[in-house]
C-alpha cells in the first residue's frame, strides 16, 4: 500500500469514529427535547393560575408593593442571562450573549448602571475571558434544571430589588434566555420580569387589568403579594430555564445532525480518492510489470544472437 493511500485510509477510520460520535450525540440530544417539552407543558398552568392571583391580588392592593411600583427615574438594573453548561450546540450560546449585550447596551444608554447575573459555563467564560463583572452565577444544572434550581436563582434577584439602589438594590430585573418555538427554531429573547407591568400580567392571563377582585385577603392584600409575587418570579425563571434547556438540546441535535452529514461526504469524498490512488497504484505496478517483462524479453532475445 503506497503512503498515499494509507493517509487516506487513516483518515477514513478518523471520520468514520466522529460521524459514530456526532450520531450517538444527535440521539442522545433528540431524546432530551422531548422530555424539556414535556417540562415546559406541566410547568404552564402553574404559572397562568399563579399570574392570575397576582393581578387579583395586585388590583385588591391599596398600597404600592415594592415589587409593582414603578420608579419614576430607575438608575439600576439586573440582568439575568441564561446559557448552557456545554457547548456543540451552533449559535445557541452566542446568540443569547449577543442579546444580553444589547439589552445591556440599551439600559445604560438610559442611564442605567446593569448588573450582570450568568446561569451556565458558556456565559461565565465569556464574560470572564473579557473581564467583565459578574455579580452572580450559578452552573451545572442547565441540561436539566428543577425548580430548586430556579429558587436559588430568584432569591438573590428578588433581594436585589426589594433594596434601595444605595443599598446595592436594584430598580428593574430583566431576563434573557432563548424560547423554544420548534424543533427548527429557537429565538434569544429578552424580557422584564420586575417591575410588574399589570396590563401585560393581566393580558397573559386572560384577566381585565380594570376587573374588581372577587377575593378577600387575609391578613391582607400586601401581605398576599408579599408571599406571592416571589413565586411568581420563581415560576418565570423555571420556565425560562426549561425553555432554554429545550431550545440547547434542540440546537445540539441540529449541529450534531449537520456535524454527522457532513462527516458523511467526507467520507464518500475521501473514499473516491482513495479508490483513485488505489487504482493508480495498481495501474503503476502493470506498467512496472510490463516495462520488467518486455526488458527481460529484449535481454534473452540478445543473448542468443
């Protein structure tokens, strides 16, 4: 075999072994969707019939909470990004990134001093590769993230906004993490979750923002809201985080299956020059042949003159 066409075997066996690992990759991520799906459709009537208790509560309230008001001037914010513990999976990482930077770019052109919050690895060494502040971060939990999980998240948020800016609080709290639309799309999207914007609770959960409530509370309205409203955020962050654990595993299988396709026409590609290197080899050694037997010939018929 000539050195050739030994590369090109080598090279052969090499793709074969990734295209096995990018197709096992592909089956494992296929599986994991359908389970992130699963999360987010038993996640989702928690969530409406909490939001509707906290527009009830919120329109029965007779003081401002400091989790609804709005601040006439805000000078502070949060920003909370949710990337993947693991990369493979295309622009998934780098697209939600991107957003968290233009929502960060957006808030200090009004004047907003952000402080960052970073679940995954993915968004923890890209800040830290360019040296930028972190307030807080947490990891190895977003393949599959449980509500814990999005508890130990909120807590530190939901301090942040119930202090007074001097304090180190914050006025707003906004999210970004990627929504999962289908198995072929996943959009970055960036939403506020803190201060409570009443009208839009109200149109997501199918309540009229001028509806009287139909409750009483005891000890009172405040007090509800005050139990409430962090589970609310809690509630938001979960399925912000089964969302984007969908949309990572849904990414990988999409950059898995191209990664196995195209290690495919590698390997036709590599076959039929290995074939024609074969082919030139086998054409060489005739020649040699042909050219040692017509010498040998031309030797011997010499001989006997």
């Amino acid at each position: 075999m000539g050195a050739q066409l030994r590369v090109y075997k080598r090279r052969i066996r090499s793709v074969t072994a990734t295209k096995k690992i990018t197709r096992a990759m592909e089956m494992i991520a296929a599986s994991r969707i359908i389970k992130a799906q699963r999360k987010v459709t038993a996640s989702m009537p928690y969530a409406t019939e909490l939001t509707r208790a906290v527009t009830a509560v919120s329109a029965g309230a007779s003081a401002d909470h400091p989790l609804t008001s709005e601040v006439e001037k805000p000078t502070r914010a949060a920003v909370l990004l949710l990337t993947s513990d693991r990369g493979l999976a295309g622009a998934f990482n780098s697209s939600a990134i991107k957003a968290a930077e233009l929502l960060t770019d957006r808030l200090e052109k009004e004047g907003k001093e952000v402080d960052t919050y970073i679940v995954g690895r993915r968004g923890m060494a890209h800040y830290a590769f360019r040296e930028r502040t972190v307030t807080d971060s947490w990891t190895g939990f977003t393949d599959e993230p449980s509500y814990a999980d999005a508890k130990a998240v909120a807590a530190p948020l939901i301090a942040a906004i119930e202090k007074e800016t001097a304090e180190g609080g914050v006025d707003e709290l906004h999210i970004v993490f990627t929504e999962f639309v289908s198995m072929m799309t996943q959009t970055p999207i960036d939403d506020r979750l803190l201060p409570l914007a009443l009208d839009e609770v109200a149109a997501e959960s199918g309540t009229k923002g001028d509806a009287k409530p139909l409750f009483e509370f005891e000890p009172s309205a405040e007090d509800v809201l005050d139990a409430l409203l962090p589970r609310y955020v809690e509630s938001r962050i979960y399925n912000a985080l089964l969302q984007s654990a969908a949309s990572k595993h849904a990414a990988t299988r999409r950059a898995m299956k191209s990664a196995t396709d195209n290690a495919g026409e590698l390997i036709n590609t590599l076959s039929r020059l290995a074939n024609a290197a074969r082919q030139a080899e086998i054409t060489q050694e005739i020649s040699e042949i042909v050219g040692g037997s017509s010498a040998l010939a031309d030797a011997n018929a010499g001989s006997d003159k």
